[in-house]
C-alpha cells in the first residue's frame, strides 16, 4: 500500500493501491477528480479545520471494476469558520465489481460555525456495493457529563483530538509526523471551541 498526501492538482490517477490524506484549513481550496484504475484499492481520509475563514473542498472520484474506494471525512469549523465540502463517487455503466464506501462527520465547535457536506453517490451500473453516511453535530452532552463526572477536563478538546489523531493513525509514522505537522493549528481549534 501506498501512502501520501493528496497532490494540490485538478487531477489525479491512482494507478496502485494507495491511501491518501487531504488536510485542508481556512482558505484553502481543492477541486480534484480523481481516476482510480481497475483492480485497484484506494482510501482517502481527509480532515478539514477551518477557523475564521472560508474552506471549499470539492472531490470527485470515478471507480474502476473490482475497485475498492474508501472516503473518510472529518470536519471541524471553529469560530467564524465555514467549510463546504462535496464529495462524488462515480461509478460508470461499464464498471462492474466495484466496492464504495463514503462516511462524513461535520463538527460545529462554535455558535458561529457553519458547514455545508455533500456527500454524492452516481451509480450507473448494477454490480455494486455503496454505502454512505453523512453526520452533523455539535458535542454529545451525554458523553461530556460522563466525562466531567469523573473528573476529566478538558473534554471538548480531548473528543476533538481524539477524532484527529484517529484520521493520523491511518497512516504509517514517518508520514504521520508530516500530516501533523500540516494541522499545526489545532490548537487554534481548540481555542475556537465554545
């Protein structure tokens, strides 16, 4: 398996099988259609954290027969942070054996946040499997009572980075230190958290 950043290009062919990670923060924007050959496995795990500012992330993937796509998205908007973010897998007439998979959970960490998640499946062919799942929310009150109520403090920040580090784990550690050092400010985020 293969393991990178996602190249900042319009397109991209994933020609082996790979994983890659997309970070983005305030101001940046990706439009990128992405091509994965046939017998090929690829997963994209994209974290987006924006505070005061704009993020627009737009991706398209179009599968290959017997592929086998994965995306896992996180998004955290903090104060005065607004994310757009659409992801499309698409699966051609002719593809056929093809396994799709999209789960996106959108965090509002502020009153002033704001989050637009699209997630698109376009099947055009009968011989598939897809699945996807799109959340939005704030912090569970249940789950930060339970944790308060023994004493930990905190909570907001350590739920939030414990949702990144799980994104980070996906990925062997010499490239597990580079992503992180592309989300250096995660602390802002937290700052950001109401």
């Amino acid at each position: 398996m293969h393991y990178d950043t996602l190249p900042h290009t319009k397109k991209v062919t994933i020609k082996k099988d790979s994983t890659f990670g997309l970070f983005a923060k305030a101001y940046d924007a990706y439009n990128v259609v992405i091509t994965v050959n046939d017998n090929v496995t690829f997963n994209l795990y994209t974290l987006i954290t924006c505070i005061d500012g704009n993020s627009d992330v737009k991706i398209h993937i179009n599968c290959g027969s017997d592929s086998n796509v994965n995306v896992v998205s996180r998004n955290f908007a903090g104060k005065n942070g607004k994310i757009s973010f659409t992801s499309a897998i698409e699966i051609p007439e002719q593809k056929k054996a093809v396994d799709a998979s999209m789960d996106i959970k959108n965090y509002l960490l502020h009153n002033t946040s704001e989050i637009s998640a699209n997630p698109d499946l376009w099947i055009y062919s009968k011989d598939v499997s897809c699945k996807h799942g799109c959340t939005m929310s704030t912090f569970d009150s249940d789950q930060l009572f339970y944790m308060n109520a023994r004493g930990i403090k905190n909570t907001k920040e350590i739920l939030v980075a414990g949702y990144i580090q799980n994104i980070l784990d996906k990925f062997p550690a010499p490239k597990h230190l580079i992503f992180k050092r592309n989300i250096n400010h995660v602390q802002e985020l937290f700052s950001s958290i109401q």
